[in-house]
C-alpha cells in the first residue's frame, strides 16, 4: 500500500465531522491482476431517501516544488480511479479532497476551471486547520 498524504487524517476527522461513516482506510480497487488504493471510502445515510450514499476520496496534498506536476499526478490519479470505481462500484462518487489554499490557487484558475469542466472533476475543499469540509465542488 502507498504512504498516506499529509492530509488523510484531516480529510478523515473532516468527513466523521460531516456525518460521514468511514467504511475503507484504504478503499481496495482491484482490476485484472492490478490493485489500487483510494485514500478513503465513506457512507453517509440520507434518511430522506433511506439509502446510503457512498463516496471515495483521494486525498492530495500539493506538496512539491511544482503545482502543475502536483496537478498532473492528481488528474491522471484521479480518472484512472474514477473509471474503475465506475465499473466496479457504480453508487460510489469519487471526489478529489484538496486544502483551500490549493482551491483558491490551482482550480480557481482558468486551467482548473477548465479541467473541473471538462473531466466531471468533484472536489471537497477542507481547512487544514480546523479539520473541516468547507465546500463539496460537485
């Protein structure tokens, strides 16, 4: 399994904050003889519909000296998990979990914008601070 990012246990008190209910630490995608690991699975019951609702979340940091190599890694990340979870686990969303700073930075930009646009890209923005979701960017 890969090392968590620097944020997966805030993104994980954030979501328990949320009401989520946090099913897989890592969430196990296995397709032919390849197995992957999306940070976090969680469900939430929507009592109104009396269903659960079940996401996956990848968790990324932006960390390194490149923003874009950051973006890159996180987007091809991102679709590949996103297709799979398609295939394998239809009633599962999968959102790209990212600090504001990296919101306001990157995705606020045109070529987020554009990216969000042309790939279905949802996102949940936390503070890193205070632990919680701030926006789902669905």
């Amino acid at each position: 399994m890969p090392a968590k990012a620097i944020y997966h246990d805030t993104v994980k008190n954030a979501l328990v904050k949320d009401g989520w209910t946090i099913t897989h630490d890592p969430l196990r995608l296995k397709w032919g003889s390849n197995i992957l690991y999306v940070d976090l699975g969680a469900e939430r019951l929507l009592t109104a519909e009396k269903a659960n609702r079940k996401i996956a979340v990848e968790v990324k940091s932006f960390v390194s000296h490149s923003n874009l190599a950051d973006l890159e890694n996180a987007l091809g990340q991102y679709i590949l998990y996103r297709d799979i979870i398609e295939e394998l686990e239809p009633d599962r969303v999968l959102y790209l979990a990212v600090h504001e700073e990296v919101f306001e930075t990157i995705f606020q930009e045109s070529l987020g914008q554009m990216l969000i646009r042309k790939n279905q890209l949802k996102l949940i923005i936390f503070n890193k601070t205070e632990e919680v979701i701030v926006k789902w960017n669905t």
